[in-house]
C-alpha cells in the first residue's frame, strides 16, 4: 500500500499493469490495467493492492490560468476548477495513455533540459487524448469537487506551528479566499482563521498540561512568534492565561486534559464514514510497488486556453539564569489568606492586603519599600503614582538603560539585566523587599521567590488593572483614580475631536516585519486605545478578527484605510524601507495623500503604563487633528 497523505500537486494515477484500489479522500475505485484516477492539490491518496500486484504511475502537475484570461474562465477557475476535481475512468483506448505516458516517463529521466521540454509537449498530447476520451464516455466518468473545508482542515492540522494567512491557506488549496470563507462558515460556522487557532490552542493546552516548557517555548511551538499574543489568545480562548491554566491542570489534573491534536470534534463537521481518511490501512496487506516504473513528477506550468476547448460542451474533464542559594524570605509572603484579613485593614491601611497573582493568592503582611520590577510597564505605573522602583530591566529595543521618557525619573535605578535574562546577582544585592515580574518570566519564579516575596502579573493585563494593583500596594489608590478620570476625560474630548474631523474616515495600525504585514485590530492594546479609547474607524477587512494577523503585502491595498499608523523603529527598518520601496505601497491613497504617519514600535509597542499610554495618545492627536 502507498499512502500520500497530501498530494503536493494535481495528480494523474494510471495503472499500467495488474489491478488496484485507489482511495482519494476515503472514496474508493476499483482501478483494472489502464484505469486512470484524478486529484486535486491537497487531496489524500492511498494506492493499495487488489488481487496481483500492480504498477502504476503518478504524474504531478501545475495548472495555471495565464494572463491575460477571459473573464469565464478566470470565474470558473474560482468557482469550479476543473483541476480540483476528482474522478476515476476507465478509458476506451488505454493503449494510447499508457504509450504517451510511458515516453514521458524515459525522457523525464534523461534528465537534459531538451528532453524535459519535451516533457512538456508530451504531456499537452497526453491531456488531449484523455479530454476526448473524457468527452467520449460521458456521465460514465463522474466528476467530483473534492471538499474545500475538509482539505483546508487537513492543512491546518498539518501546518497550524508555521506563518498561515487565509491568503496563503487559500493558495494552498487553490482556492479563493472569500469562496473559502463562505465555505467554512456554512459548514462549520467559523471563519478558517478562527479554526487556525482553535487548533493552536488545543494543542498548546497540551503542552502546557503535560509539560513544563516555559510559556514562550509553548507559544512558538503552536505557530506564535510573541508570547503576548499568544498568552492574549489563550486567556480569549479558556478564560484564563497559560500559567493560570498550568496551575488548574497541576491542582486537578482530570478536570483539565485536553483533547489531543488532530481529534476530529474541534468544531462541528459531519464526515461521512466511507471518508475517514484515517482508515486506510488494514493489516495483512502487503507492499504494492514489488515491480514498479516508479514515480513520473512532472511540474508544469499549463495555460488553460490550450484546454479549454477539449472541455467545453463535454461532461467530466481535467480541465535561564544563574541559580543562588539566598533563603527564602517568608516575612511577608503567605497563601490562601482571604476575607479574614479585611478586620485587620484598619490596623494598618490596606495591610495586610491579598492579591490574585498567576500563582494564586498571594498576601504581604505589610506595606514595601524596596522593590524591584521585571518589565518597563511596572516602572512606569510606580512612576505615575509618584514612586519609583530601586531596580528595573533595560529597555526593549531601546539603546538607553530605561525608556527615554522616563530616564529623568531613573537616574538612581539600578538596571538588572534584561527582561527576557534577568541578572539574578544584581537582584539579590539589591535585598528588595517584593519582586514583581510577569508570567513571560515565568521560569525564573522559583529564583526569584528564593531572592524575595515575588508578585508574578499577567504579561496582557489591562493596563488599568494593573496600576490599580500598584496603588493598593503602595497605598496611593487616589493617585491612580485621579489618573484614570483624567485620561477617560482626555480620550472623551479626542473622541468627539476626531468624529467631528475624521467622520467615516478609516485608520489602520501596521508594522512591516518579517517580510510580512502585521494588522492590529482593537483585541491589541495599542489598537484598544485607537479603536476603543479614541472611537477611530477600523476599515471594513478588519471587523471580524479578533486578534493582530499577519498579511502579505499584495493584500494591504485591500485593507484600504484613510490614514495609517505605521510602527517602526532600528530592528525592522530594513523591512519597512523594502516595503516603501515597492509600487502596491506607493500606490495606496494614504501614501498618496500623505496620510500615513511613521510612530516609534518601542514607545507604541513596548510599555503600557499610564505615561507611555498619554504620550501614545497625545502623538495621535497631534497627527491626525494637527495636520495640515
């Protein structure tokens, strides 16, 4: 038996000699001497032995529209591409398919360029005298399309850890994208996109429950370049983040064992069971290919204006960081206390006061002085509420140690390695009082917890939330309900600023990276403050995704906003220039209009702190209100 679990190309089987099942997407044809079988790309083909021991051929190929097309064949090609189609035939003169494909076979492996384009014309002669063949038997060679969602679902499962676009998915299968999203919606009510992630997050809930890879090893191994949209997409998809959810799984392990990858169920999809593809194999069967021709792949680029004809008014046709030995310190650190603390509040403000961390309950005993922070954003919201840490992590893509806004407030700061690699040394000479790290840290806690009492934060926490955090640890609750009226007082005012300016005016965020675009819609918290915070439009393409997507730059006019915000700064530089440099840039109305404006991805990106969030949203008014 030969099992091809996705055909690379359309595909031609012929049986030259004895007799054979063949099974494509789990139908099956019972194929005697000369029985030629047809699958699109993407199909799944299994060959197995039915009574002797059969040889046969398969032939690859590539089919294309060339350009330029008249408009039927380019809608057939969307519509009902012939070289998608499945069917079996068994041919009235099978002599002749066999002779034309056997000379293709020994020219191919002459292996000269001459006899390769000799392939070439062999195989426009072998099409044409299976067309009319085609033609001749009428509804006796039944022609299927084979099922867009199936074969999509197929790709997914296999491809879900790589880059996937829904421009690329479509490609894939040769399919267009909106007839590939109608498709799914109706069977499966999603859009392929969403299924794309529900595949990542089954599978990335199984690592999590079965390993202890760190959250950022777990994200990129589900197809997940940042650990922060990945911890934002899982938190959407259980309704708690990665390492809330590794904890539950370790807590109860039999309430959280997920479904393996690859499962059918993941959304509601009826199979018919003569489809299962995965019930090829039988025991007992013995290899099919003992006397072989082997395998003819030839790769070619076919205009379908030489086919056509053969296939009009006819039925069926082709057409981690250093350890210490500090002791723990337990003075302030406790678990599982909770209302019983609210009496004492009184004796000494909040304290003691009980936080839900990722861990858990987490409680100190008494008000801190000496802390250390492991992201900017903490620096910042200390900062805002008018105190600052005795340590931080350098700047993200930054050649200053802090922020550049902040470093006047952080000249005295101790600067404590990085925050992917934390200089645990440094942490401990600096004897802090409280560590507050995020769940991107997560495989340092138990250093950290032996330096000092650790607070570990959800990496995507609501800004808001977190500096209502910070406030009651440090007991400065009106300090930060003075800064949450103001700025939903200033974002109010903007608000009415930019409809009054900008009407039904569209604004898209974009950063050029990795030879690709990325898109950020409201669910990114930048994009929360455009979209949600501000009232700007989000053009119409994004309306249905739900978190930042990738997209190739031949599909960014289709975004079509009136203005663009486009991220920036040393590390993707050469990216934004090479995508500048092209005509589908310069040929979008914002460029045109000079309407797009380059921000800092480090200021934009990088920290969600109350200042960084004013400075963020101050740079927007200045550009789309002040423009001339």
């Amino acid at each position: 038996m030969e099992h091809v679990p996705r055909l690379p190309a359309n595909t031609f089987v012929l049986i030259a000699d004895g007799a054979a099942q063949v099974i494509i997407d789990g139908r099956t044809y019972d194929a005697p001497e000369g029985y030629v079988c047809h699958a699109g790309k993407g199909a799944e083909l299994a060959v197995t032995e039915a009574h002797e021991q059969a040889v046969y051929y398969l032939l690859y190929y590539k089919a294309a529209l060339v350009s330029p097309a008249r408009l039927e064949l380019e809608r057939m090609m969307r519509e009902n591409n012939p070289f998608r189609a499945q069917y079996g035939l068994a041919p009235l003169r099978p002599l002749q398919l066999y002779i034309k494909m056997d000379r293709m076979h020994q020219q191919w492996h002459k292996n000269t360029p001459l006899e390769r384009f000799h392939v070439r014309a062999l195989f426009h002669q072998w099409i044409y005298e299976l067309l009319n063949q085609l033609h001749e038997a009428g509804d006796s060679a039944a022609m299927l399309q084979p099922d867009p969602v199936r074969a999509a679902m197929l790709f997914i499962e296999e491809h879900y850890a790589e880059p996937l676009t829904l421009s690329e998915l479509a490609s894939q299968l040769q399919y267009g994208t909106r007839q590939l999203q109608r498709q799914f919606k109706a069977s499966l009510r999603t859009s392929p996109m969403e299924y794309v992630n529900q595949i990542r997050m089954r599978q990335a809930q199984t690592l999590l429950y079965s390993t202890g890879a760190p959250i950022r090893e777990v994200a990129e191994a589900v197809g997940y370049t940042d650990s922060y949209y990945f911890s934002r997409a899982f938190k959407k998809y259980t309704g708690m983040s990665p390492m809330q959810y590794r904890a539950r799984c370790r807590r109860s392990p039999s309430l959280m064992s997920p479904s393996p990858i690859g499962a059918r169920g993941v959304l509601p999809y009826s199979v018919n069971e003569d489809e299962n593809h995965y019930h090829y194999t039988r025991g007992g069967e013995t290899p099919l290919l003992r006397r072989t021709k082997g395998t003819l792949a030839v790769s070619l680029l076919l205009s379908l204006m030489l086919i056509i004809g053969a296939c009009s008014n006819a039925g069926p046709g082709p057409a981690n960081g250093t350890g210490t030995n500090a002791p723990a310190n337990n003075a302030t650190q406790g678990t599982n206390a909770n209302a019983s603390n609210n009496a004492a509040q009184t004796a000494q403000g909040n304290y003691p006061l009980t936080i839900q961390d990722l861990r858990g309950d987490f409680t100190l005993e008494q008000k801190l002085e000496r802390i250390v922070v492991l992201d900017n954003k903490f620096a910042d919201q200390l900062i805002a509420i008018d105190e600052k840490p005795i340590g931080s992590v350098t700047s993200a893509g930054s050649d200053t140690d802090f922020p550049e806004y902040l470093m006047d407030k952080l000249t005295d700061v101790k600067v404590l390695g990085t925050r992917d690699e934390p200089n645990m040394e440094a942490i401990l000479e600096m004897n802090p009082d409280l560590i507050i790290c995020t769940g991107f840290q997560e495989q340092f806690y138990d250093q950290f917890s032996k330096i000092a009492p650790t607070l570990m934060l959800d990496f995507d926490e609501d800004w808001r939330d977190t500096l209502v955090t910070m406030s009651k640890i440090l007991e400065k609750e009106q300090e930060a309900q003075d800064l949450l009226t103001a700025y939903e007082q200033k974002t109010a005012q903007l608000k009415e600023e930019f409809a009054a300016k900008l009407g039904d005016e569209t604004v898209a965020l974009i950063r050029p990276r990795d030879g690709a675009i990325r898109i950020h819609p409201p669910e990114h918290r930048t994009g929360a403050i455009l979209y949600n915070d501000l009232g700007l439009n989000l053009p119409p393409l994004l309306n249905d995704q739900d978190d930042s997507y990738q997209i190739s730059l031949e599909v960014l006019p289709d975004v079509d906003a009136d203005h663009y915000f486009l991220l920036t700064n040393a590390m993707f530089q050469e990216d934004v220039d090479s995508v500048q440099d092209t005509e589908v840039w310069k040929s979008l109305k914002a460029v045109q209009q000079d309407q797009v404006y380059t921000v800092d991805t480090t200021q934009w990106i990088a920290y969600y702190g109350p200042i960084a969030i004013n400075l963020i949203v101050d740079e927007i008014a200045e550009l789309l209100l002040d423009e001339a």
